[in-house]
C-alpha cells in the first residue's frame, strides 16, 4: 500500500512541475525575447508579469472553440491529445534525483526505472508526430496540411539522429537504463566532455523534434500561417501549445540526463557534509536537476530569438547529408576508441 | 528495511507507475478538449466555418496530392530507424563481443553506405528540385 501511495505522490509531483515549468516557460520565453529584443515584455498581470500563464489560460478556456466546415470533428478533437500525452509520459523514465529518505525507507526519485529506458524515451517521444499530422490532415485547410507533411518529414528524419547520436552512451556504459547512465557520469566524466560530437548531434536533433527555431518550418508564420494548427483555437489550441513546451521539457531533461551528469554535481556531493545529512543530499541533487535543466530550456529559448530560420530543403539537407553520416562516423571513432586496448 | 515488504509491482522497475502516469496524462488532455467543448462561448456563422485560406475564398479540396518526396523520405526513415534499432543491441554488447563484433558491425554498415550513396544519386534527398520527368514545371516542393 505505501509503495502504490508513493508511487501515485511522484506522479502527481513530477504532473504538477511539468505543467507548472510549461505554464512559466511561456512566461520565460516571452520575458527573455522581450529583452532580446529590448523591451519588457508581459508587466501587467501581477509583478514582473507573473500571473500572465494564468490569464492566459483563463483566456484560453472561454475562447470559442470552434471547427471548420469540412473538417473530420472526432480527429479534429483527438489531435491535441495525441499530441500532449505522449510528451508528458516520457517524464516516467527520467531520474530527477537520486533518493529521498522518507516513510522509513529510500525512495528512489524517478517514477519507472525501466530496463529499456532510452528506447522507451524514443518510442513514445515520436509518438507525438501522430499528433500533428492527425491535426493537420484533420483541419481541411491546405497550410494545415502542409505543415503536418513537412513536420512528419522533419521528425521522422532527426529521429534517426536522435537515435544514432546515443549510441556511444551505452557502449560506453552497457546499459539502456537511463538511472545506469547516470550513475556512470557519476564515476566518469560527463558525456558532454567525452563525446562532444555526439552532445552537438544530439542537441541539434533535439531543436528540430521539439519544431523549435531554427527548424520550425511546419509552423513557419510567413510561409504556413501556423502550420498544422492554424484551424485551431480554445483549450485545443492550448493542447497543442503546451505539447511543444512539454517536449522542449523532456528534450532538455534528456540532454541533462544523458549527457550532463543527471542530478550530479561533482565535488560538493562527496563532501563529508552531504554524508552525514542523507536528505540533504537527495535535496541537493533535484534541485542540481532542476538548475541544470533551467539552463538548458533558457538555451533553447536563447537559439529561438537569435538565430534566423532555415528553408525546408536545407533542412532535410542537414538532416540527411551531414547529421546522418556524422552520427555513423561519431559511433565507429567511439568504437575503435573504446576497443582499441583489444586490438 | 520497510521496503523490502513493498510487493514488486509497485516498485520502480515496473510498468505500472507508467500506466498511470498515461492514464493522468490522456485524462488531463481529454478533460482540456472536452472543456473547450462546454465553457467557451459558440457563435458560428457560415464566413467563420470556411477554412483560412487569407481571406479568400478557399479553392479546390484541401487534401490535396502532394509530393511523393514525403513518401519517399517516409520509407527512407523505415529502413535507417532499422538500422539504428539494429545497432542498439550490439552497442549494449560492444564490449563483449570487441573487435569481432565492432568488424561485424562495420560490414553491416558498409552494406547500408551503398544503399545510402545509391539514395543520394538517385536524387531522392534533392528536395529543393523535383527530377525533371515526375516534375515538369521544376516546383519541388
């Protein structure tokens, strides 16, 4: 009984933080491109604007909602859930930190430690695809379309990246558990400094699953209106917008996760201090997630407001002709490297 | 210690904490669309259903035919995902196996670089200009 309780308290704690950082991650996006650009921002709605998500969602409940003629209704109304809940089910797998003593015992701070974690991760991660092209296809509007062709193509072709760029990990470490690979950046040095190329292909994949600038072609504002949830409004509208901020969420809890030492913070974790004082410890290493995982979604926020957009065929150029055999290239050097005592 | 007495199926190897998660999270998102449905005021009028087309009148059918590029980069991702997937046990392995298995491996690879350079002379990447007989008028996408 206490472990199906505790169970259902991680999952209600991890829900409630992934839709509260997606809530003020739109706040964050908005403030940092305001002072990008140099303005402010949203001021207006309590201090430094932040109680706006909330307006904006209250906004966003008493909006029509409304389908256009033509349209397929039942896809119409599955697409923004196809879309949302398969980003927000990949948070089961991923360690936020190590253990908390609590109820007499350890608890360990992920929700399933699955044997198959990463490819977990990536067969539910590229379920959301579903959801876009449903929509799109859904609407009976030719943009909508277009942009659920083009951002099916762009997923599917850097998933192979995706899958391709973590392939020295578990070489590295023998093991798909993604608590594993953690453990491992514990003893060794972080993946990030051992296999750069790899953290560079990855990161780049990640910008362009998540549709994030530079590769948001399917949602191009000059070219596509929206892309594939221009007939969009209301709540599904919302569903569709806090899919993508989840995903940008997951994408950045798996980069801190897989290539930047999970929860680890080296040195001051082995200090004697942290020993003695168990709780601590596991205190010190959520918020080291959650601090390392801020920096990462402000560096996705930073690339959206800096970097200008690509055109489609460069995309897919990119995708193919260079990160494709990169990812290829990246694995043998690993290879050779780690096996090079046998040889 | 306690725990030792938690039945293995809540503890964290297990599926079940997935399942629910799932559960949560399709319940959430259901809830979200359903809402819309109910709360939000509805005034249709026939100009506010026609597609958005930039305020013309909406031409033709919307799902249109479309490059067959899309298609092509479809199959092309069924067979290097494959490929990927085939990696993945071997790189859980690679230490085991050694330079038998990284050998192997290099061989697969090679059989794969010449379906791969095969795609790129056929032209199936170029998705910047279509091939002059299936494209006549050079639109590409």
């Amino acid at each position: 009984m206490t472990g199906l309780l505790i169970t259902l308290g991680k999952i209600l704690a991890v829900f409630t933080v992934t839709m509260l950082t997606v809530a003020y991650l739109t706040l964050l996006e908005r403030k940092v491109c305001a002072y990008i650009q140099l303005r402010k921002g949203p001021n207006r709605v309590g201090p430094w604007g932040l109680f706006q998500p909330i307006a904006d969602g209250l906004k966003f409940v008493f909006k029509e909602d409304f389908v256009p003629a033509g349209a397929n209704r039942a896809l119409h109304a599955v697409a923004p859930v196809l879309a949302m809940a398969p980003a927000l089910t990949t948070c089961a797998v991923i360690p936020f930190g190590s253990t908390l003593p609590m109820f007499g015992g350890e608890v360990n701070m992920i929700i399933a430690d699955l044997s198959i974690g990463v490819l977990f991760v990536f067969a539910i991660g590229s379920l959301s695809v579903y959801g876009l092209i449903t929509g799109g296809w859904a609407s009976n509007n030719k943009y909508a379309l277009f942009g659920a062709l083009r951002a099916g193509a762009q997923m599917i072709s850097y998933e192979i990246t995706l899958g391709l760029a973590i392939i020295p990990i578990i070489m590295a470490t023998g093991s798909l558990r993604l608590s594993d690979i953690v453990a491992y950046q514990g003893a060794h040095p972080w993946f990030m400094i051992v296999q750069p190329l790899g953290f560079l292909l990855f990161v780049v994949a990640s910008f362009a699953e998540t549709n994030r600038l530079p590769f948001d072609i399917p949602e191009a504002e000059p070219e596509l209106v929206a892309g594939y949830h221009t007939e969009y409004s209301s709540m599904k509208f919302a569903g569709f917008y806090m899919g993508e901020y989840a995903a940008m969420i997951t994408a950045a809890a798996l980069i801190v996760t897989l290539f930047c030492g999970g929860y680890h913070l080296p040195w001051l974790e082995n200090l004697n201090f942290f020993k003695e004082h168990a709780t601590l410890l596991g205190l010190l290493h959520i918020g080291t997630f959650l601090a390392k995982m801020g920096i990462c979604l402000f560096g996705f926020i930073w690339v959206r407001w800096s970097l200008p957009r690509f055109r489609y065929d460069q995309l897919m150029k990119l995708g193919w002709k260079v990160l494709l055999p990169l990812g290829l290239i990246n694995i043998l050097i690993y290879g050779l490297f780690t096996l090079k005592d046998s040889i | 210690m306690m725990f030792c007495s938690i039945p293995d199926i809540y503890s964290s190897g297990s599926y079940l904490p997935v399942l629910l998660l799932l559960g949560l999270t399709v319940t959430f998102a259901v809830a979200m669309v359903v809402i819309s449905r109910f709360v939000g005021r509805r005034i249709l009028t026939k100009a506010k259903r026609t597609p958005y087309e930039c305020g013309m009148t909406p031409v033709g059918a919307a799902r249109e035919r479309f490059p067959i590029k899309f298609y092509l980069i479809a199959l092309l991702f069924v067979v290097f995902d494959i490929e990927v997937v085939f990696l993945y046990p071997w790189a859980l392995q690679c230490k085991k196996l050694g330079l038998f298995g990284l050998v192997e491996m290099g061989i697969f690879m090679l059989l794969l670089l010449g379906g791969y350079l095969y795609i790129l002379g056929s032209g199936a990447l170029e998705l910047d200009r279509g091939k002059i007989d299936d494209d006549p008028f050079g639109e590409g996408l």
